[in-house]
C-alpha cells in the first residue's frame, strides 16, 4: 500500500506544479496585455471627449453666429424704431404749431363774425321798429315824378345797403367755418399721429424690456442706437425738404396747367361729383389702374384699424385693401409698408406708389396729389401736396 500511494502523490505534485507555473503564465500574460487595453480605454475616451469638445465649439460658434445676426437685426429694429418716434415727434410739433395757428386765425374770424352780426341784427332791429321803406311808401307819399325818383334811389341805396351787410356777413361766417373746419382736421390727424405714436412706444418698450433681460451689453447697444436713429431722422429731414423744394419749382413750371386743371375739375365736380371723377395721371397702366380703383373711395369713413374701404380704413388698411383687389400681398402697418417693395425716388414717382410718412402712409394719383386716409374727420380724400409731411420713403410695391 505504501509502495503504491508515493506515485500518487507524485503524480498530484507534478499535477499542482504545472498547474501553477499555467497560472502564472496566464497573470504574467493579464499583466503583459492591461497596459494595452488601458491606453486603448483612454484613448477611445479622449476621442469620445475630443468629439464632444469639438461639437460643443461648434454649437458655440454657431449660437455666436446667431446671436450677431441677432444682435445686428435688434440695431436694425431699435435704429428704425426710434427714427419713426424722433420723426413722429417732429411732424406732431409741426402739427401743433399749425394748429396754434390756425385756432388764432378761427379766433380772428370769429370775432369778425361776431361783431357784423350784431350790425347786422341792429339793421333788421331797425326795419322792424321803425319800418322800412318800400315802394308803396314811395309811391303813395310822392307828390311829384322828382319825388318818385329820388325815392326810388333813397330804396335803392337801403336795399345796396342791407345786401352788402348780409353778403359781408355770409363771406365772414364761411370763412371762420372753413378756418374751423381746418382746424378741426389738423386736431384730427394730431390725434392720429398720436395713436401712431403710442401704438411704436410700446412696442419700442416691450422690445427693451425683453432685450435688456437677454443681452447684457443691450443699454450701450440702446445707446447706439439712438445716437444713429438721430443722425438718419435728420438725413431724412433734409431729403424731404429737398423734396418740398423740388416740389415747389415743379408747381411754378406747371401753374398753369394746373389752374386750367383745377377749373376742368371743379366744372366737373360742380355736373356730377362724387367719387370717380377724379382721375390719376402718367406712369404705367398698371399703376394707374391702381390710383383709380383707389379714387372710388373717396369720401368713405376713416377708422382706427379698419381695413374696409366702404366702412372704414386706416391708412395702411386703406392701401393694403386696394393693392389685394390686384392680388398684390402687402404688410399691414405703415412701419412695414416703408420698407416693403421697391424704393423709389421722389422725381420717379408715379400711379399707385405708396408715400411713406412716420406712422402714416398716402398713395401718390400723379400731377402732384395723392390719395389717402387721412384722418377721422378728413375721411378718404385727395390731397395736392405729396410732402405735407415728412417723407420717410416712396415704395412701389409691385
């Protein structure tokens, strides 16, 4: 028994021996390949992490893109935000100066007015108290053909007389109502002016409210802004008195013709007025196609908002309606009709180009008149001065 247990157990050694030196070969072996596969695992990390990095730097570049495009069209819309309001505040001073005036002027009128009156109501207390004489009177007081026609002068002076106090009286009442009347129009269209105004204001505040939370360096942005709104409010400014001049010389060329005109008009108007008998002049068919479907509504309502042209338009509303009759698309506010289509010169103008003012918009008829909404108590009427008010821009919008 003993002989045969020691191969066994030399056989078990043998069998514990090889099974070691297998194991350290197999950790010898680990050892050798983790260096490896460590650099591998890094190196696959570094890329994972490179990539991400590099895709982070370009999502940054492009918000940063982004953001300056951003940043440019906010300067874009605060400049022309704030160059509407600089120009909307000086057409309302010019407004209200006109309106100081013209409220002096009704005044004066007025107190003439008053004062004939009571000349006039003293001359027809007259006749009732005392009687006035006639040509019976003349004639049954007459002795001679002498009396008859001295009396008959004496009557004929009376009646020249009254007639001359009345006619007086009618040319002074119609004069301080046409002063009332204008004056009643420039209180109007201030009030439209104003409505225009406040309706920029708040979009001008709740643009600055919202930026100045996104943006930290929005008040210098706000800063640059208005310092270049006030340098193209006043390059305007000068543009539309360069125009006004321009105006002028072409109104001394063409005075006559304009007065043969406006006598043909008013024959015209005196036969068979209302709206359509007005009609535009030069420029292509299309154009003028446009001017004259506009012209027919002349006299109807001016309302805030409205875009109807038979129960009331603004200004915008008013163009905007009569360029979709002709499928032409539009923007609705005057703000963005004076950016939209082709700008036009002054001395190009024609038929159905839309004249651009702060906060309100005409559409020009040609021979120098445009038509519009112009306020609520004017309606829809034409008008023969293209530059009474500052013009920002002349677009032709087909």
């Amino acid at each position: 028994m003993m002989g045969h247990q020691k191969p066994v157990q030399y056989c078990r050694f043998l069998f514990y021996a090889a099974a070691a030196v297998c194991l350290g070969q197999m950790l010898s072996f680990a050892s050798a390949a983790s260096p490896i596969s460590e650099a591998e695992r890094q190196k696959k990390e570094a890329e994972e992490r490179y990539e991400a990095v590099n895709g982070e730097a370009e999502e940054l570049e492009k918000k940063k893109g982004d953001a300056a495009v951003q940043a440019g069209q906010l300067d874009l819309e605060l400049t022309d935000l704030l160059t509407d309001m600089d120009l909307l505040e000086t057409d309302m001073s010019d407004m209200t100066r006109q309106i100081e005036k013209e409220d002096v002027e009704y005044q004066k009128a007025e107190e003439k007015r008053k004062r004939q009156y009571e000349i006039l109501k003293k001359r027809i207390q007259y006749i009732y108290e005392e009687g006035d004489v006639t040509y019976l009177d003349i004639l049954l007081k007459a002795k001679t053909i002498g009396d008859v026609i001295n009396g008959n002068e004496y009557f004929q002076q009376l009646y020249e007389y009254d007639r001359k106090l009345i006619t007086e009286y009618e040319k002074t009442k119609n004069d301080a109502l046409g002063r009332k009347e204008v004056l009643e129009e420039r209180q109007s269209e201030l009030q439209s002016l104003k409505q225009e105004y406040g309706v920029r204001e708040k979009t001008l505040r709740t643009m600055i409210t919202k930026k100045r939370a996104e943006e930290s360096d929005f008040d210098r942005r706000l800063r640059a802004a208005k310092a270049e709104a006030g340098s193209q409010a006043e390059i305007i400014r000068k543009r539309t008195e360069e125009i006004r001049l321009l105006q002028k010389e072409e109104e001394r060329k063409r005075e006559e013709e304009r007065r043969s005109e406006e006598l043909r008009r008013n024959a015209e108007a005196a036969q068979n007025s209302g709206p359509g008998m007005i009609k535009s002049t030069g420029g292509s068919e299309f154009g003028r196609n446009v001017a004259d479907y506009a012209l027919q509504f002349i006299g109807n309502p001016y309302v805030w908002g409205g875009t109807s042209l038979t129960s009331g338009a603004d200004c915008s509303g008013f163009v905007q309606s009569v360029y979709r009759h002709f499928g032409v698309s539009i923007p609705r506010t005057s703000a963005e009709q004076a950016g939209f289509g082709r700008e036009i010169a002054y001395e190009k103008m024609e038929p159905g180009d839309l004249v651009c003012y702060p906060g309100h918009v005409a559409m020009y008829i040609g021979g120098g008149r445009i038509v519009h909404a112009r306020s609520a108590k004017a309606g829809i009427r034409v008008d023969d001065n293209p530059a009474y008010r500052t013009i920002v821009s002349i677009r032709r919008p087909w």
